[in-house]
C-alpha cells in the first residue's frame, strides 16, 4: 500500500486529491505533514499525467520545505533523490523540473541551521552527483560557491568541518577541470589550516582522492608539499592518516617523485615516535611497494579480470629468436665442425624461462678455467641490454680479459685477445686453444684477492651509505621539526657504524692476509694493498689502525666519498665475482640488494618479520606483511626472488595459523608470479607444509588447488595424487564446506591427469564423497562422478568407463538405501544432458537400470526419474526418432509413472505434456 493512499478515500471531506493533499501538506499536526514529505515519490508519480497538477505538486513541495519542523525538513530531502530519479525518466515531460524547484532545495539545506538537515541535504547532494543528475552549471554557480563559503577561514567551525568532507567526498564525481580551478586552491588552504585539527585530518584522509581527482601534474606541483606538511604535523592523527594513505598518493606521481620524494617521507613514517603511526605505516608498506611495479620488469601484468598474465619481454622475444638462429647455423655447420679435430667447443649454458617465452644464455668467467684448453663463455648472436657475461656488459667483459693478458706477461696472448670483443659478437663454437698460464695465473689470482679484500669494503657498504645520505638530504629541509631532528641525529649515527664498520672490515681482512705469506713476500703484497687502498681515497692518504684512532670520521669520509674509476671496477669485477660465489657472507650480504625500489624500503619490508616488530609496532605486522607479498613479488619481478625467499620461509612457518592462512591463499598467485621452476624449488616444500596444517590453512590451498597443480609440471603434479585424499579428512567433521571445496576443485583438476590416473586415485574420492552425510557434498559429487565418466570416454578409455559404469550401478543402483538409488538416477540424467558419453553407450549400459526405479517403493526416487525422463531423456534427437527401439520402453515407463499413485511423481511425468497442451491451446486461440 502507498503512504499517501489516505488520499485516494473518496466522500470523507468532499475534497479532490489535489485539495486533500495541499490540505494535509500544511496541517498544524505534524504526523500529515511528515507522512505527506515521507510519500512525495508516489504523489509525483499519481499526478504525473497532468502538466498543470504536477506543478500544483512542485509548489507544494517547495513550500513543504520552509517548514519549520526540521523532522519534516529531513524527510523530504531524503525523498529528493528517488524524485530526481524519477524525474529524469519522464524528462521528456518535465525537462526542466528537477532544477528550477528541486536543486536549489538541495543547496539551501546546505547550510540549514539544524545539523539532521544538513546532513541529510549532503547525503542527497552526494547521490545526486553520483548518479549524474547535476548539471554542471550548477555544480558551477551554485554548488561550490556554498561550499567554498562554508569551509572559509572565518567560517563557522562546524560548517567548515562539513564542508571539507563534502569538498572531499565529491572531488572523485566531478570532472578533472572543475576540482583543478575551484576546489583545489581550497583544499590546499584547508590542509594547513592551523585552526582546527579536524580539518587537516579530514583533509589527510582523503588526501590520496584528491589527487586522484586532479591527475599528475597538479598533484606534484601543489599538493606533493602540503602532503610533506601534513606527513610532519604535530598531531599523530594526521600522520597516521598521511600513512593510510600512501598508496593512493603515491600511485598518482612519477616514478621519479616516487623514488626521490615520497620513498625518504615514508621512511620517515615508519620510524614515527608515536606507535600507530608506525603501525599504520608498515601496513602500507607493502601498497606502497606496489606502486613501483613495472610490467616491462616484471615480466607480468594484470588484466582487467583480474589475473595475472605473462607478457614477454623485447629482449626475451630477441633472444628466443637468436637461438632459434644460432641452431641453425650450428645444423648447417655440423659437417665441418666434424673435421676440425684439433679444435675444442665452447660450453653453452641454456635456461628457460617458465613459459619457455625467454633463453638466456648464461656462463661464468672464471681464473681457473683460464689455465684449461677450453675457455667456458657465453656468447650471442644479438646484442642485448639485458643479457652480459658475468654480469657485465661485453665491453667490460672484454676490458677484464685485457686486464687479466696485460698483467700476465704474454704479449702472444694479449694480442690475441685484443679482439675478444669480437669473439663475443659472433656465434663461434670452435677456435683455436689457449696456452697454458696456470703458473702465472696462481700469482695473478692471489693479487686479484689482495685487491679485493681493498675494494670489497667499499662496494658492500656503498649502497647502504648512499641510502642514508639522501634520506639526510630529504630531511634538512624540515629540521626546525623536533622528531626530525631526532631522526637526522639516529640516521647520522648509523652512517658514522656503516663507514666504521667498512674500515674494520677492512683491517681485519688486512691482519688476516698478512699470516697467509711469507715475510718477503707480505710485504711486497702489503705495499700492493696500500696502494691500492690508496688510490681510492680522494687524497691519496693511506688507512692505517692509527689514522683511524685519530681521525676515524674523516677517514671514514673520505672513503665514503671515494671516485673509483669506473675502468678500475671492471677489471676487479671478474675476481670479485668469483671471491663472493666462495665467500658466503658477502653473497648473504648482497641477497637482499636489487634496483627495482629503494633498498630501505625493502629492508623495513623484510624486517616486518622480526618478533621484535611485533612488541613494539603490531601484533598483527606478520599478517599484514604475509598479506602484501604477492603484491611485492610482483613488483621485483622473479628475478628478485632471491630478497623475499627467506622472508617467506619464516611466515609460512609462523605460529600464528592467520600468516599461514593468508599465505595459503595466495600461493598460487606467487607460483604465477615466479614460474615453474622457482615454484617447484621453493613454493612446493611449503605448499607441502599447508597441506598438512590446521583446516583453517588446508582450505586456502584447497580454493586454489587446481590453480597451483596446474602451474607444476607432470612429474611433479603426479606426486599429488596420493595426497588430495588427505582433503577428505577434517579436524572437524561437520565443516561440510571444505568436502564441498574439494569436490568442485577436483572437477578442474580432471583435466590434469590422465584417465589411468583418475581411475586409480580420483574415483575413489569422487565415490566417497558421493556417501556424504550432507546432501550439498553429495549432490556436487554426482557432478564430479559425471565429469569423471566424461573424462574416460573424451580421451577414448572405453574400458575404463564402462569398469567406472559397472561400479555405479552396484553402488547406487543397487544401493540398500534410497537415497543411493535417487543419486543413481540423478547421476543419469547428468550423463545425458552433458552428453558425455556415446548415446549407444547409455542405452547398453544404463538406461536398463535406470527404467527399472519406477518400480522402486520410495516416491523420491520414481520423482526423480520422472524428471530425468520427461525433462532430459525424451527431449533428446535420438529417443525423438521414429523406430528406436528404446523409445518404447522409456514412453512405457512415462506412463507408468503418470498413473502413480503419488501425485508428484505423476505431476513430474506429465508436467511437459500439460505444457504442451497449453502452447497447443494458446496457438489454436491466436488462430
């Protein structure tokens, strides 16, 4: 019933509608009018028919809304938005209604004196804009100059608090242009509003809409140094909100802003004095590591599903086409390498990517190899940016090789390896061998350790120091804040242990050589060290134990600031690649080291796992930083895999069963993101591990079950089979819902295996499940067994279906208890709507069995054969054809089963004929 159908009782004053409207619209009793403001939508809708009644209505209405009960007031904005609704589906009608009588309702409630009203008038204005019924103009001229009025500076504190949110709520519905040129100006004023708190907080929170709303260029001109304001207000509140929102802020900037600016102020979060800051902070950490993602790196993109999908590379495609290349030419070439017999090949080194999409062709440099016949190297027919030997680019490469034949003494060899840098550019398996250098190469490897124990120091602790220093630089220009002057004082401390720590590396290291050699020999090396020690000091003054108790800090920033050729770096760069792969601490040390996001970002990341974080910022960090992993991984790419490995090792074995359950989740994700190889290497031992875990961490790698298996190899996939029964075990009996999980995963995961081994393993799951105690399992399970019989028959293994057929019948048809029998019969109307097996099939094997449950004495059984007949089995092209000779015993059955003496089972079997017959009828009538 209508609210308003008081109106429509005729003879109890004589009056017309209209007349009894207006009369009730302007009653001294409240209730009318709340009742006539709460019923306008059906009022407008029963005199929408008459031009001259509905504007009687529109004025009534708009005299309605100067009541001076604000209850009323605030019912009939709440009407307003429905009206406008409507109004704009008759606009043919009425085009102009809505904005010369309602809109400006709307923009006086703005500033209504009573508070319920208000916000009624901004709820509805919100609506409005959402659904696009406000004309620009409007949003022009009267909208936000009310608006920009209200949140003033000598504007009363609560309508300036309002104002601001609806300011930033309705930034994200107007165009681009408008929030730029009459917005924007205010909110950067609002932002440092040093009157009310509550203002810059709301500002904060929906800092990351605003600059969403206003693009690139406006947010790093005007708003990137408010948000620096608002990132050190004295208030925790706003910097926890500037925190928040992060992600969203930092996702509308340059990757250069996002690396120079932004990085160094969250940095500053995370190190906050305040506790929620902090906590705040490291939950954004992994959004905010996010924004740095780059497909082109990555490897990987999202599409608009959703999903990840693999896009290859340039150099990946170039490389794939450079090898195809270079078999060829070693097809072409095989008969005259054959007769080269004094000739040795060089070793290529081949790995491939996951989705076979990229070959790198990668070896190593080696000393030791250098004195064998054979020099183990790389080489390409393209010369591309990302694929080096030894991790160099060829010229360096070559610039090495040079180094090592100058300092060996044989001017043959150097003059032959002057063109090395052309043996690299070509594709050439043979060449001529090497002499023999192995004594003067020991000699040459010793000095090459000596001079790296001298440069080692300085290239570990480099990254780390340059990281400090920007962050220094990044906040002398807020030094008058106390808490930045705090952290400018612990930042410098750690820069004076990291330059410390470099210099007593390197003495040690120094002390230790010194007892390897004899005393000529130590200190001819001594010297060499010195030297070279020497030469990467601006000044050229040799560090000493007693420069360093002296002067330790100008020492120390002197090699800090330290111009290493880049000449010199290359030629120590193949020694000191080899010295880390037998130095396990300084390979631990460059573990975590990448270039895809500023390294304390990842170091804060990383360290989101110590249990110390936990006491001092939230008990839930490991959650939130289990949470955003996949996101992260994404963003280093699989190349960089190596940082997050053992951060993921320890949340998988976290004892809170929340951190394993949210990586349950999302392993599969991770497998996309890293391929088949890292998955089988490092995801697959812990995925293991789930599957034995609580039921609350089973069921996140059971929902994605298929999509984890699908990503392994076969060899691999197939050691699962024995283990998918273990789903069927539960802590808890009755959570039903993980059986039903299994049986619809195990539908997909069909498709994997061969049909010997859904034979010998699936089927007895699917069978079992088909016995559950919960008729939601079992009825998911007759899907499952009709897809294993499909499964049999699509891959032409008849004998195993009609073993499977065979089986079905003794369990279900023949099952003791009619539920069984009912499954028999539902099972067989699945067979043939998916038609998953030859219709000469069904009728040899089960349609027998299936005609013989209209005997059956339980009515739900005989139910659902008549629907499986009438509904499915008749309705087929083969049972339609005149002279099948099974066709008579099924129409039999039919009408055996329409004279039953239960009525749904003879309603189900006739239920198509009646319907029929009305077609029939209805036709017969039109004619």
């Amino acid at each position: 019933m209508r609210i308003t159908a008081f109106l429509d009782i005729p003879g109890q004053d004589n009056l017309t509608p209209l007349a009894r409207l207006e009369k009730y619209a302007f009653s001294d009793n409240i209730f009318n009018r709340q009742i006539i403001a709460r019923g306008l939508l059906d009022v407008f809708r029963d005199f929408s028919n008459n031009e001259e009644d509905f504007l009687t209505v529109m004025e009534i209405v708009v005299r309605l809304s100067e009541d001076a009960e604000p209850t009323v007031r605030t019912e009939l904005m709440e009407q307003i938005p429905p009206i406008a609704i409507f109004l704009q589906e008759s606009r043919p009608k009425f085009p102009t209604a809505f904005f010369e009588y309602l809109m400006p309702i709307v923009v006086r409630y703005l500033t209504d004196v009573n508070n319920q009203v208000r916000k009624a008038g901004q709820e509805a204005l919100l609506v409005l804009l959402e659904q696009d019924l406000v004309a620009q103009s409007d949003i022009e001229n009267k909208v936000c100059p009310i608006l920009l009025d209200l949140s003033a500076p000598d504007s009363d504190d609560e309508y300036k608090v309002e104002a601001v949110n609806i300011i930033c709520k309705m930034a994200s519905m107007l165009s681009r242009t408008t929030v730029e040129h009459m917005l924007l100006p205010r909110f950067c004023e609002l932002c440092s509003d040093g009157k009310l708190f509550q203002v810059r907080k709301i500002c904060a929170a929906n800092f990351g809409d605003i600059c969403n709303a206003v693009g690139q260029e406006a947010t790093e001109r005007l708003l990137i140094p408010k948000f620096f304001e608002l990132c050190s207000d004295s208030v925790w509140g706003m910097r926890k909100a500037c925190a928040e929102c992060f992600m969203a802020v930092s996702y509308t900037t340059s990757p250069e802003v996002r690396r120079s600016k932004l990085s160094p102020l969250f940095i500053s979060l995370i190190s906050d004095t305040c506790r929620w800051v902090r906590q705040a902070a490291f939950q954004s950490l992994g959004p905010f590591i996010s924004t740095f993602a780059n497909p082109s790196s990555a490897g990987l993109y999202i599409r608009e599903d959703g999903t990840l999908s693999i896009r290859p590379s340039p150099q990946d495609v170039a490389s794939n086409s450079c090898q195809a290349t270079n078999n060829i030419k070693f097809m072409s070439s095989s008969t005259n390498v054959a007769s080269s017999s004094s000739e040795q090949p060089m070793e290529i080194k081949q790995e491939s990517s996951t989705e076979e999409t990229s070959a790198e062709v990668n070896a190593g440099l080696s000393v030791k190899n250098l004195s064998k016949d054979t020099w183990e190297a790389s080489s390409d027919c393209c010369t591309n940016p990302g694929e080096s030997l030894t991790g160099l680019s060829q010229g360096d490469s070559a610039a090495a090789v040079r180094e090592v034949t100058k300092d060996s003494g044989f001017p043959g060899m150097n003059s032959r390896l002057q063109s090395a840098e052309d043996v690299f550019n070509n594709f050439l398996y043979w060449r001529l061998p090497l002499p023999d250098i192995s004594q003067d190469l020991e000699l040459l490897q010793f000095k090459s350790e000596k001079h790296k124990d001298s440069c080692s120091v300085q290239c570990n602790n480099c990254v780390a120091s340059s990281e400090i220093k920007k962050v220094l630089e990044s906040l002398q220009e807020h030094m008058d804040d106390p808490d930045v002057q705090a952290q400018v004082q612990v930042l410098s401390a750690a820069l004076r242990a990291a330059q410390f720590d470099s210099i007593s590396d390197y003495e040690t290291k120094k002390k230790e050589s010194r007892g390897k050699l004899q005393n000529e020999t130590a200190i001819s090396d001594e010297a060499t060290i010195s030297d070279t020690a020497c030469s990467c000091v601006e000044d050229n003054t040799p560090v000493s134990s007693a420069s360093l108790d002296d002067g330790s800090e100008q020492s120390a920033t002197r090699i800090l600031k330290s111009t290493d050729s880049e000449e010199q770096h290359r030629e120590s760069s193949v020694f000191l690649k080899k010295e880390q792969e037998n130095n396990p601490p300084f390979e631990d040390d460059k573990s975590k080291l990448q270039d895809i996001i500023p390294q304390p970002l990842l170091d804060q990341y990383l360290s989101m796992t110590d249990p110390a974080r936990a006491q001092t910022v939230d008990t839930e960090i490991a959650k939130h930083c289990a949470y955003s992993l996949p996101g992260v991984a994404l963003t280093l790419g699989r190349q960089n895999w190596h940082c997050l490995k053992d951060t993921y090792e320890t949340l998988a074995s976290d004892v809170q069963w929340k951190v394993r359950r949210t990586l349950a989740f999302s392993i599969h994700e991770l497998a996309v993101i890293l391929g088949d190889q890292l998955t089988a290497a490092d995801l697959v031992p812990i995925f293991n591990g789930f599957l034995k875990d609580l039921d609350e961490v089973r069921i996140g790698v059971l929902k994605h079950l298929y999509d984890f298996l699908k990503l392994l190899h076969a060899d691999k996939r197939r050691e699962y089979l024995y283990q998918l029964q273990e789903f069927v075990v539960t802590d808890n009996s009755r959570n039903w819902r993980f059986r039903y999980e299994l049986a619809e995963q195990l539908i997909l995961i069909l498709e994997l295996y061969n049909p010997n081994d859904v034979y010998d393993y699936l089927r007895h799951i699917a069978l079992t499940l088909c016995s559950d105690k919960v008729s939601e399992v079992r009825w998911i399970s007759f899907r499952l067994v009709v897809a294993i019989l499909q499964k049999f028959y699509a891959n032409n293994a008849n004998a195993l279906g009609l073993n499977f057929i065979n089986e079905l019948v003794v369990r279900f048809r023949h099952c003791s208890k009619w539920v069984g029998r009912q499954a028999f019969a539902f099972i067989c109307q699945a067979v043939v709507q998916e038609e998953c097996m030859p219709v000469d099939q069904f009728v040899e094997h089960l349609l027998p069995s299936l005609l013989s449950l209209a005997s059956d004495p339980v009515p739900n059984v005989r139910v659902l054969l008549a629907k499986a007949l009438r509904q499915t089995l008749l309705e087929k092209a083969y049972f339609k054809s005149v002279g099948n000779p099974h066709l008579e015993a099924a129409e039999e059955t039919i009408l055996a089963l329409q004279s039953d003496r239960d009525q749904d089972v003879s309603f189900f079997a006739t239920i198509k004929l009646k319907q029929n017959n009305m077609d029939n009828t209805s036709i017969e009538k039109q004619n």
